[in-house]
C-alpha cells in the first residue's frame, strides 16, 4: 500500500510538472508571436513587393450619385432594349428639379408604353399621359415629354397629396381601379426593379 501512495505520489507530481511546463512554454510563444517584429531589408535592392502592378497603368474614376442614378435608369432600359436609354440623364434631371422619386418617370414609361417601344405613331408620349380615346398629347421630342410630364407630375399629383403609385393611379389612371389597381402594382414593380 506504500508502494502504491507512493507511485501515485510520483504520478500526480509529474503531472503538475507537465502542466507547469506546458504553461511556461505556452505563455513564451503566445509572447513571441504578438511581439512586432518589423524586417528591415539590408540591400537597397530588394523589392518587398515586387509583384505589385506597375502604377503607371492605374486607372481611377469618380461616381458621383447622379451618375449612379443616371447608369441605373439607362441599365435598365438596356435591359429592355427601351428607346429610352440614352434619355436616362434627362430623366434624372427632370426628378431632380421637380423634387420626384427618380424610378417614378421611367417606371410610369416602362408600365404605359413598354419604354417607349408602344407609343401612338409621332407622340413621343411614352407616359400614356393625356391620351383618351382619341385625344392624345403629342410632344415634340422625347425630352419635353419627360420635363412635361415631370412637371405636371409634380403639380397635379405630389402637391396634391398623390404620392404613391396607388395614390397617383386614382387620377392618372382610374379605370385601373377597376381592375384591382394593376396600373399600380405595375409601377410598383418597376421603381423597385430601379434600387
């Protein structure tokens, strides 16, 4: 029994002494390893990173937030090969000077006139706008189409209160009412398509 308490007596020291060590040699390393250690090249020609490119070839733009708007509008008219793609600054424009949700305008175009591509022959009404039956509003170019109707967007519907394609819908459109607000959910999907 001796024996025993003694044998376990060397086990159990052991054991202490193996974690003691252990520790000792851990907190070392853990030591050397968060130490800096910074290399200071001894040549002068030695190339830390001489694989990086050459800067001379390096190209830098800027975007701006109107840009980013603008490239979106006409992206997505691309997308649709819409003949309104390169009017996609007048777009951004005209929202900008009449206070509108940008999307708003060539959401309305893609939803009345499939971007343009289904107009009353010589309109350049993409916007369905004062078309009934056979009154319609002809402009005569693409652009004061979109500063047109822009601007009596602004007037006739925003200052009114009329801010959301379902609020809009009740004037612009109100035979789309009828039809559980398809002229909406149409526009809708369209300005959250523009994000």
């Amino acid at each position: 029994m001796q024996q025993m308490d003694k044998h376990t007596t060397t086990m159990v020291a052991a054991w202490f002494g193996a974690v003691i060590t252990t520790l000792i040699f851990s907190l070392c390393f853990l030591v050397i390893l968060s130490t800096e250690q910074v290399y200071i090249p001894t040549s002068s020609n030695f190339k830390l990173f001489s694989s990086l490119p050459d800067q001379s070839k390096i190209v830098t733009a800027e975007v701006g937030k109107e840009d980013a708007r603008a490239k979106i509008v006409e992206d997505f008219f691309k997308g649709y090969k819409s003949v309104l793609a390169d009017y996609s600054q007048n777009f951004i424009s005209v929202a900008d000077q009449y206070n509108l949700d940008w999307r708003i305008l060539p959401a309305i175009a893609m939803q009345e006139s499939n971007g343009g591509k289904k107009v009353i022959k010589n309109s350049h009404n993409p916007f369905g706008y004062g078309i009934y039956g056979d009154l319609v509003i002809r402009f005569s170019s693409w652009e004061e189409a979109i500063e047109r109707v822009g601007k009596e967007l602004r007037e006739d519907y925003l200052n009114l209160g009329l801010k959301t394609p379902w609020e809009i819908m009740t004037k612009y459109t109100p035979p789309s009412l009828a039809k559980g607000g398809a002229w909406a959910e149409g526009v809708s999907t369209f300005m959250a398509q523009l994000r």
